[in-house]
C-alpha cells in the first residue's frame, strides 16, 4: 500500500504560520513610522544650541547699527526671510501675533533679510504687515555664523545670550509661545531661586 503524502500539511502548516509572522515583523516598521511623523523634523538639535549666540553689527532698514549684544537682557526671536520665500509668507502671520503679544522690553522679534534687497524686503512688508525691526545682512556674514541654509529659519534666544532652540521652516504659533515662555520664565525661577537662598 503506498503511503500518504504529508507535503500538503506541510505546506498547509508553512502557509499558516506566515499568515502570524508577516503582520509580527510589519508591527516594527509601522511603529517607527508612527513615531517619525509625530516628531517635527524642522525643530533641529542645532550645534549651536546651549552655546552663546554670535554676535553681529548689521543695519536696519532706517539705518541705525545694531549689535545682538544691545538686546542683551530680553529674550531675542532672530528669523532669517527673504520676500521670494514662499514658506515666509505661511509664517508671517505667527510673527505679526508674536511682536503683538509681548513687549520689547521683554521680547525682542529681529527679521534678518536672507539673499535679498531691502527694496524687495520693503514691498513685502508694506503688503503683509511687519512693524518690528529688520536688518540686511549683505554679506551673508550672520547667516554663515549661525550656520542658515535657507529660509525661513529662526533661532529662540535667551535673555543670556544663550541659544536654546534653532527651527528650520515657518513657524507656528503654539511653538513660539512656548518657546518664549519658557524663556521668560527661566531668569524668574534663577532669581527665585537665589533669592530663597537655594531652599525647595
């Protein structure tokens, strides 16, 4: 009597057990793609991050010179923009609510004109609104220093001096106010702190 061929169990077997490990060795792929898009892969861990801001000497629009280091004592937003940024616009509006929100004299929102002319610079704040300070940087000096590739990029500085963040793309406006409040508020817990004498 011939015997049973056992090659259709097997097979049988083979095929079950895949329909289990192909759904198992997918779960890693998809948690990492769950993960990289929650993240904001324009908030960049900058080198220059916790390290003292370079400082510059550049000309505003109504030709005054200006040093980072005559802000010192306010927390400092540097956004790097050109009128041909088309991602500038989208952000524009955060950074029109930003100079609204808070006074200079804690918050200081400082445009830095990116590969552009003043001219051009002008029109698109005579169009979309922009009362806060500008300056060129001709040379692409401060824009090397700070290590700028393009635009928009914005830098959140402490009233210190102390870069604390570097956000690549437009900003939004639940980021800065976050930013800027913790910024605000690290010098306060400091001086609360030394003036409890160190006590929790």
């Amino acid at each position: 009597m011939a015997g049973v061929s056992l090659k259709p169990e097997r097979d049988d077997m083979k095929k079950k057990q895949l329909r289990w490990l192909l759904p198992l060795a997918a779960l890693p792929v998809l948690w990492l793609l769950y993960w990289g898009m929650g993240r904001d892969t324009y908030v960049l861990p900058s080198p220059m991050a916790g390290l003292q801001a370079p400082d510059f000497e550049l000309v505003t629009f109504e030709g005054d010179t200006l040093h980072l280091s005559d802000l010192e004592g306010r927390v400092v937003i540097l956004n790097f923009w050109a009128s041909w940024c088309i991602p500038c616009r989208q952000e524009h509006p955060v950074l029109v609510r930003t100079e609204r929100t808070w006074d200079d004299s804690e918050v200081i929102l400082l445009g830095v004109v990116y590969q552009d002319t003043r001219a051009n610079a002008e029109r698109f704040l005579a169009e979309y609104g922009g009362e806060w300070t500008h300056v060129l940087d001709p040379s692409q000096r401060t824009a090397i220093d700070y290590g700028v590739y393009g635009v928009p990029e914005s830098f959140f500085i402490g009233a210190d001096g102390t870069i604390s963040m570097k956000k690549v793309g437009p900003l939004t406006w639940d980021l800065v106010q976050y930013q800027v409040d913790s910024l605000l508020a690290a010098p306060l817990t400091a001086a609360s702190a030394a003036g409890a004498g160190g006590a929790p």
